[in-house]
C-alpha cells in the first residue's frame, strides 16, 4: 500500500514511516464524524506547525489534507475547538469586540430591536463566526462545485480558515491590553484583515484563474455574510432575551 502522506510503500493498519493509518480515505459526513471524535491529538509536527502552515500557504496546506495528507494538520474540529475555546474566553473576558459607546451605525438605525441585536452580536462575535461555519461551506460548495470538493470537505475548508481568523485574534491581543485605547482602531483592521484572509484562502485553494472565478469567490462571502445575518437575527428574536439573562 503507498501511503498517502509520504508515499511510502508499507503493509499493515499504519505507515511505518511516518504513522499515518492506511484507512485514510475522503472526507464525507461519516468519515467527518468519525475523524472528529476518535482522532487523536498527537500530529506530526505539532500546533505550532499547523498554525504556521495556515499562515505561509494555507490553500495548498488544506487541499494537501483533504488529498490525503492528515498528520501535519490538526484535526480540523479540534483545532477549532482548541483555538475556539481560548479566543471566545478572552473576547467575553475582556469585552474585545463590544465598543465602549454606540456606532454611528447603531444611532441611526430606527429599529430598536435590529440596534440591540446588533450590540449583542458584538459581544458575542467570537461564537458567532464560529457557529458561522456550516453556512460559509454551504455557498463555498455551491459557488465552486465544478472543483469536485463535496460539502463536507468545503466544511473542512472553513472550519481551517475560521480557526486561522481566531489565531489572528490571540496575536493582537496583547496589543489591545497594552494600549486600550486603540482597541477600535486594531479591531477594524483585525475585521478587515481576516477578510482578505479569507478571499486568499479561498483563492488559493480553489486556484482561481478567471474573473469569472473571482466574482463567484466575492458572491459567496456576500452571500454567507447575508444568510448568516438572517439566522443571527432570527435566531436572536427568538433567545436573545434568554441568553442576556444568563
């Protein structure tokens, strides 16, 4: 058997050169769920290595995993989770995203329910991004079927990049302990930046070469954006006021 991840020649249930298991085979729902919950934590090159990889060349590092690749990269859910769990209790903690005084656009808008959602989801943007995920691959899967990623693999996809998006936070956090008064300033460009991040990975991993391309990479973030809003909203008109009482 050739391994996937090394191409070593080996027999048995693992590679002898560098551990990965011979049942490696292509991410569907089952195959998710199963990689999810029994995988373990040991990878071969550790945290550091994958938080790199996703930095340096995060489009061909994910395309690798998905192709077979799987002991370099942290299980994707697991990696969220471990960088999910840490970022979400720093921004609650110190209060990140929410602004000290109304934004202009929070003044202008008439309706006071849309307005005080809008400061909920501030505080809890961190477990909003993340609950975000499915809905990103949903219009990733859609807007580039003809790459032959399925669902589950497009959820892989954006489960890396919204982990990546949440390492971004970790590093400019210091910053904003250090000097709160440009906490506004940092985070807008924190925004800003983690969409460019995005359109890159994107980019990258599903090699566009066309403006046509392009414009489908544009309209699924425009897309995800505006369904997520939806659901948010939704959502909130229906347990806002509980979760405010918690």
């Amino acid at each position: 058997m050739i391994c996937k991840n090394c191409s070593n020649n080996f027999e048995g249930a693992f590679c002898n050169r560098c551990g990965q298991s011979a049942g490696i085979r292509r991410f569907d729902f089952i195959y998710f769920v199963k990689e999810t919950l029994f995988s373990s934590l040991d990878i071969e090159k550790g945290l550091f290595y994958t938080v790199k990889k996703l930095f340096i060349e995060p489009g061909v590092a994910i395309r690798d995993y998905l192709e077979g690749k799987r002991v370099s990269l942290y299980v994707p859910v697991k990696y969220l989770l471990l960088i999910g769990a840490i970022a979400t209790f720093i921004s609650m903690r110190f209060d990140l995203f929410l602004s000290e005084r109304p934004g202009p656009v929070l003044q202008m808008l008439p309706v006071e329910k849309l307005a005080a959602f809008l400061s909920f989801a501030e505080e809890y943007a961190t477990v909003i991004n993340i609950i975000a995920v499915p809905v990103f691959a949903l219009f990733s899967w859609l807007f580039f079927i003809e790459s032959r990623h399925n669902y589950t693999e497009n959820l892989v996809l954006n489960i890396y990049i919204t982990a990546q998006q949440l390492v971004m936070l970790l590093l400019i956090f210091p910053l904003i302990a250090l000097m709160p008064s440009t906490k506004e300033v940092v985070i807008a460009v924190y925004s800003a930046v983690t969409l460019i991040y995005n359109v890159w990975v994107y980019f990258s991993f599903f090699k566009v070469r066309k403006a046509v391309q392009f414009l489908k990479l544009i309209l699924v973030l425009v897309c995800a954006y505006m369904l997520q809003f939806v659901l948010n909203y939704s959502t909130y008109l229906l347990v806002g006021d509980k979760l405010k009482g918690l």
